[in-house]
C-alpha cells in the first residue's frame, strides 16, 4: 500500500478505535491523514471501503494466528498459561477498542470474518492442543462436545479479562493479570473430566 493510502488507513482505524465508525466522519480521517478530503475519496471511494482496507490487513487484528500459540511443552498448566498470556498480551485495549467501533451495523456483516479470526486462531490452536494431549494419554478422553464447551470456556475466560479491563480499566476489579491467569487456569483443570488435581 502506498503511503498516502496507509496514512489514510491508520487515521481511520483510530479514529474508528477511539470514535466507533459512525462517530467518524471523512473530513476527521483526512485531517489526522493530513490530506485533502477529496484525496481520500479518490483512493478509496468511501469511508467504509477506508475501514474494510484496513480491516483486511492482518495489522489491524493483533496478528493473533494458530502460530503464536505453537511454543507448547506438553504440561497442561504451563501450557494453558501460555495460551492465555500470548493472547492478552496481542488483545491490547486498543484492539478491543477498535474491534467494538467495528461492529457498527453499517458494515458488521463484512468486518464480522475478520474480527472473527482471533478467536478462531484461539480456539483452532487450543482445541488441537487438548486433542493431541489426549493422543499422547496426557489428558483423559472425552468427546467432542466435552471438548469444544471447555475450549469456548476456557477463550471466554480470556477474552473476557481482557474486555473488561479495556472498558473499565482497574474499577471493576483490581486482580492483576498474571493473578488472573493462573487461577482461571487452575480452575479450568480442575473442570475437565478426570482431572485430579
């Protein structure tokens, strides 16, 4: 992308993050571009086609991908602090922020399988996981259903912490992060079928 274009995308991504996207009008994004109005229609058409440019580039979801959860040792707990910990610190309050201003109704139906693809990278990455430690007898079998509840869960746990302390910072609760993590892991072995802890 050329520079002015990506000028024009970073300046309407913030503003859409600290805005939402109907607050955000083309005459802000090419104030903060530093460009002409007229510019900004000429290389994009329309302030949505400005948010789905930025949208589609992976810079603009955390770079969250099956990847980043690849550094496994094979211990349950160690293991599932990982998970929590790679993704906490990608899902920064910006991101979350920015996800939210991006689900206005105006162009949720095409930004929804982008923002969809944290979560699905999270829960792709864990659900193998779990399932390759009960292959190596690491964890007790139990179903599919068993297993993607506990998934989902267990994403939940994490994406939560981090939105509520996007949206409230250390008002709704004052638990630390790393505080957070191993007790929801902790919790979360002690939830699965067959687990002694």
């Amino acid at each position: 992308m050329e520079d002015t274009s990506r000028k024009i995308v970073e300046a309407a991504m913030r503003l859409v993050r600290e805005k939402g996207y109907t607050a955000t009008t083309t005459k802000e994004i090419a104030q903060v571009a530093g460009v002409n109005e007229c510019t900004l229609f000429r290389k994009f058409g329309s302030k949505k086609d400005i948010v789905l440019a930025g949208v589609s580039q992976a810079a603009w979801r955390a770079n969250i991908t099956p990847e980043l959860f690849a550094d496994v040792k094979w211990e349950l707990q160690q293991d599932l602090e990982m998970f929590m910990e790679a993704y906490m610190a990608r899902m920064t309050t910006d991101f979350v922020n920015l996800s939210i201003g991006l689900r206005a109704p105006q162009l949720y139906e095409e930004t929804a399988p982008f923002i969809m693809k944290v979560p699905e990278a999270f829960i792709s990455a864990l659900t193998d996981y779990l399932q390759k430690m009960q292959e190596l007898g690491r964890l007790p079998g139990f179903g599919r259903e068993v297993l993607e509840a506990r998934v989902l869960a267990f994403f939940s746990a994490a994406f939560g912490y981090v939105f509520l302390k996007a949206s409230f910072g250390d008002k709704l609760s004052g638990v630390e992060q790393q505080a957070y993590i191993k007790s929801s892991v902790d919790m979360f072995i002690r939830g699965l079928p067959g687990i002694e802890k």
